[in-house]
C-alpha cells in the first residue's frame, strides 16, 4: 500500500481510473444509504447512465454479506472512527476481501487517495494504516473467536430475535444463506411456452407450493438471457418463486374484478393475468415514479390493466367494488435478504412498529372496497410473525365476517425467497 498522497482537491471526472470511479459512485451510494435512501432507488439514480453498475451492485452485495465482519474489523482497528471515514474503509476492505475484479494493492491505493484529496493527508495517513494492518491476513483470520452474531453475519438484534422464534438450527441456516449468491430466476409470462428458451439450458424450478400453472426458470447464463430480446419482448419476467404464492392464492376468476393495492412494479400483477387474462384489473401505488414502470411493463406485456397511482392507506375507490384485493403490504423485506441483504441492517424494532401499524391501516382500508364474498389476499416478504400471522389474527379479532381460507409460510432457502401470504374470505 502507498504512503504518496495525492494534492487535495477534487480530481476531474475525466481524469479518474475506472476504480476510482467505481470507488467514487460506491461512497456515495453507501453515504446516501446510511441517510435512509431506499437501496434501490439510488442505485437506478446513480448508476443507469455510469456504465458501472454490476461493478458497484456487486460491491454492496458483499459489503451487506459482510458487514458485521467488516464493522467488527473495523472496530478491533479503530477508536471512534468518524463516518466519512468507515465509509471508506467499508468499501475498501470489501474490494480487497471479497472482490476479484481489482487487487487488493490497488483498491487500498485508490481509498488512500481518496481520503488524502478529499479530507487531506493526514486523513490519508489514517486509512493508509488501518488498511495496511487489516489487509496483512485473510478476512477469515480476523474473525476467529468473534461473538456468535457477527461470525453469523447477522446484525445482532436479528441474529437474537431469529435464534429465540425458529431456533439455532434455522437461524444457522439463514445466516448461511445470507453469505450466498443466489442464483437468476425468472418465469415465463404473456402466454409464452418452454419453447422460447430453447438453445438455452435453463433450469425449470420445481417447488410444490408452485403447482403447474406458473413456470419458472433457473437462468443458466444471466447474459445470454438478457441478450435474447425475451425481457424486453415480455415473454419472461425476472422474479423470485416465492412471488407466486399470494397471487396463485388469491387465484383470480373469469370476470373479476380485481384490485392490486401495492402493485409497482407491476409483478404480482402480471402473474394474476397470467393466471387469468380474463380479469379487469386495477393496479394501484402511492410512488408515482415506480407506477412508470407498472405501466411500461404492463405495455410490454400486451396487457390491458387499470394503472393508478394512490395511496393504499388512504386510497378511495367506490365500495364494494372488487371481488378480490392483492395487499402485498410495506413489510421489512427481512425474507428477501438473499437479494435484498441491506434490508436486514435497516431492521429495527422501531421500524417493525411502524410498518405493522401501516399495515394494519391498509388492511382496515380495503375492507370497504371488497365485495360481500369476496376475499383478500394479504402478503409480505417478511418472516417475522408480528407482520404476518400476528397481525392476521388481530385482524380477524376486529373482523368476524372474514374467515382465513389458505395460508403460506415460506422461508427463505437456496430455492427462493421468504414470503406470507393468507387469503381472508368476506361472508356473503
């Protein structure tokens, strides 16, 4: 590692090096993160026109694999270490450790310069030692003997809540998942066949909750597949299995009218007329934004479907106006950690709070908008019992005309994601 400092003072755009655009974008990802921006939004933000967004995207899929190792390393190297400067160290030590696209030398001199130009060259000094000290084994060396949640990978107040709900052995099984790629899947959608993926060698996925009415695929060469013109021609859809379980429970009828509340961007939506085209269905979000992307893939689609945007806790249709209502509800995303891993350092219970509370609000919302008969399917991608079964029951408490008809549980595993789903049955 270098102890040269570059001259403080922003470098130019035009002069930086790949890896030290890439080092650029990825600090202010994570800045922007870490002052609540949603993951994913900043990704699309900063990265659409960069060219560089597998470089940084896999970046911060390591870093949230890793960052209760990497937090801990920190703090066993530090004292008080200020924000701007964990940041940096954060990115960095993910590049040197678990990232093969740049060396380890080089990702620990492009950090050093960019503490030096920007904060000087004292600050330079300090990231230059802690890296020097923290690169000099392996990653693996410098969690020997830790605290059972950070050799878990798990933030602490997961790792104690998961071991005291499903037990040691599911929680082990969970952190082990958290450590792991996952794998591309997708579905076949618009009516498309087996048949357009010939030439290449996709998996089909075969879980029983599925049954035979949704296909879905195992993507052999993720660009390949991209490159096939089926994304874009809206003969396949890139999702997870386990968002088939709440539209295959709510199991749309010729004739319906149905309602997708939280629908952007649009998946659960497109799989329900998959299921059944003859349907009039009414797509609603409160982002406006993302309701963009409800109806461009609607159109790519060939479908026809009613796109509006309004708040789920606030919404007002005309009552009793659907005979089926899909609430895949705001929850804290802790079942999709294998694709969402930084939902599980935003986990709180503070949070859990309020999102159990919002989702109380919706539920009591579409009440008045479901026909006599008609049913409710209330999904999350949550495994936590207080957003799902927890507050069915209390829902049910406040609400005897509905009955519970089906009810899943997924948990996260190498074959999909975490997910709830129940179906709740108005009385006639």
């Amino acid at each position: 590692m270098t102890n040269e400092n570059k001259p403080a003072g922003k470098p130019k755009d035009s002069t930086k090096s790949t890896a030290e655009r890439v080092f650029d974008l990825a600090i202010g990802i994570l800045e922007k993160w870490e002052k609540g921006s949603p993951f994913d939004d900043i990704m699309d933000d900063d990265l659409v026109a960069s060219g560089l967004r597998r470089t940084v995207s896999d970046i911060f899929f390591s870093y949230f694999r890793n960052k209760a190792g990497i937090d801990f390393v920190i703090d066993s190297h530090t004292k008080n270490v200020k924000p701007k400067m964990r940041r940096i160290l954060s990115v960095a030590m993910t590049q040197m450790h678990f990232q093969t696209g740049i060396p380890p030398q080089i990702a620990a001199d492009v950090a050093v310069s960019y503490a030096s130009a920007r904060f000087g060259k004292t600050q330079g000094g300090f990231i230059n030692a802690v890296l020097r000290k923290t690169g000099a084994k392996s990653f693996k060396d410098h969690l020997y003997g830790v605290p059972a949640n950070v050799a878990s990978g798990l933030p602490e107040l997961l790792h104690r809540r998961w071991s005291a709900e499903f037990g040691a052995e599911v929680a082990g099984r969970l952190s082990s998942l958290l450590k792991e790629k996952c794998e591309l899947t997708f579905r076949l959608s618009g009516g498309a066949g087996p048949e357009v993926l010939k030439d290449m060698a996709c998996e089909p996925v075969e879980l029983p909750f599925l049954g035979p009415r949704i296909k879905f695929f195992v993507a052999a060469n993720a660009k390949s597949l991209f490159d096939s013109g089926l994304l874009d021609s809206g003969s396949i859809y890139i999702q997870d299995p386990a968002a088939a379980a709440a539209p295959l429970l709510l199991d749309p009828k010729p004739g319906e009218d149905i309602l997708d509340m939280c629908a952007a961007p649009g998946g659960k939506s497109l799989m329900m007329a998959d299921l059944e085209r003859n349907v009039r269905l009414t797509a609603a979000d409160r982002s406006e934004s993302r309701q963009k992307k409800t109806a461009s893939n609607f159109k790519r689609a060939g479908l026809n479907a009613t796109v509006v945007t309004a708040d789920a806790a606030s919404a007002s249709f005309a009552a009793n106006s659907f005979d089926a209502i899909l609430l895949d509800v705001p929850c804290t995303n802790t079942g999709v950690f294998r694709h969402k891993p930084d939902a599980l350092w935003r986990f709180s219970e503070g949070k859990l709070k309020e999102l159990v509370a919002l989702q109380s609000v919706i539920l009591e919302n579409s009440v008045r908008y479901l026909k006599p008969g008609g049913r409710i399917v209330y999904s999350t991608c949550s495994i936590e019992n207080a957003e799902n079964a927890g507050q069915v029951d209390a829902f049910l408490s406040k609400h005897p005309e509905f009955s519970k008809t089906g009810e899943v549980l997924l948990m996260p595993c190498r074959s999909n994601d975490g997910a709830y789903a129940v179906c709740l049955r108005r009385n006639s």
